[in-house]
C-alpha cells in the first residue's frame, strides 16, 4: 500500500478497517459507489404476491451467509426465494436445497446481466442480502433504484444517504433473518412508497466529478 501516493474506499466503513490494521497509511479518501440510473417509473404497479418472492443475487461464497438464509426459509412454508449466481458453495447449496427438501420453493439460476436482471429484479418481492459483512453491496443499489424493497444486513458499510429506503436489520442468524422478512411482509406497502420516493441520487457523474477533483 505504501507504493501508492492516494488510496481510494468505496464506503467509510471499508477506509475505518484498513485505518485500523495499518498503522500508517498514505493519504486517502472516500469515494462512494454510484446509484444506478432510476428504473423506477417500471415499478410503481409493484404489489406484493400472494406467495411471498424473495430474491438474492451475488456471489455464492461463505460471508453471504446463505446455508444460514436456507435453514430460515425452510421454516417459512408460505414463502420462495430465487438464488441468482454462482462461485464456489454452489454444489453445497445445491445439495442442502435437496437434503433438506425445499427444491420446490428455493431455485437456483446462474448470473445474469443487463435487461435480464432488470426484468428480473421486477418479478419480485424483497431482494435479501444477509451477508455476515456487506462493505459496499452494489446489488443493493440497483435493486433500490429498481423500486425493489431490500433487506440488508446492518454489517453494511452503505453510508445513510445510500441506504435511504432499504430495510437494515441483523441478519446472522435463522432467527433475525424470519424477523426481517417477516417485517417486510407486515408492512410491504410502506416499503415499496419508502424505496420508491427515498432513494439518493448519487449519480456516475458524481463520482466522474469527485475522482477529476482528487486527481
């Protein structure tokens, strides 16, 4: 780190953990990430299915938290989840989806892309990322600029302005996990006006301004 004359983080959170571990660091500094341009106008007929559909989208690997996010949903007989991905867990959590006898309500797709995520992100209820730690998750932004309600981990490093609108819960657990999903379906109607008519407007250009001005 040392080489470099400025380092850049993405969220304060991700700069605070590096602050710590390193006793010196060259100068650095925060550049958030930008909020995706609004689809929202696409989603304002959003309603909430008579079976609840939640959805997850990133990588498979061990802090997304998702054999955890399983055991939940296997208690939860009225409602599906959509794991859209891929990486290293994806036998594992394919095989407890079929040990545990939830393939009916719990599917498994690979990463999608483009107009396939956005009319993805439209066929759903809650995008849900329980993540033991979420320093800056991008698939939370676009969900949100979608008008798509989000549950998020409160390990996040989204600063207030980006999470305007999304409902931050802990998220370790079976347990806090059913009460967050549990909230979201109590008061989806709320959520879905609060997503929709709350979320920042930190746009590219913003950030093409605060890089030009650092450099």
């Amino acid at each position: 780190l040392n080489k470099f004359d400025h380092i850049v983080f993405s969220t304060r959170l991700q700069e605070e953990i590096y602050e710590d571990f390193y006793q010196s660091l060259p100068s650095h500094s925060v550049i958030e990430n930008a909020i995706p341009r609004s689809s929202k106008q696409a989603a304002k007929g959003r309603k909430q299915h008579d079976i609840f559909r939640m959805l997850f989208m990133g990588r498979f690997v061990g802090f997304k938290n998702l054999f955890i996010l399983l055991d939940a949903v296997r208690e939860m007989l009225h409602v599906t989840i959509t794991l859209v991905g891929e990486g290293p867990l994806k036998k594992n959590i394919l095989a407890k989806i079929l040990r545990d006898g939830i393939s009916d309500r719990v599917k498994v797709q690979g990463s999608v892309y483009g107009e396939e995520k956005a009319a993805i992100l439209s066929e759903y209820d809650l995008l849900v990322i329980p993540s033991t730690t979420e320093i800056s998750p991008n698939m939370a932004l676009e969900a949100a600029s979608a008008g798509l309600p989000v549950l998020l981990t409160d390990e996040t490093g989204l600063s207030m302005e980006l999470r305007k609108g999304m409902i931050v819960r802990p998220l370790r657990t079976k347990e806090e996990i059913q009460r967050g999903i549990l909230e979201c379906e109590r008061s989806y109607g709320e959520f879905v006006k609060e997503i929709q008519e709350h979320t920042s407007q930190h746009s590219w250009d913003d950030v093409c301004v605060e890089h030009i001005t650092l450099f």
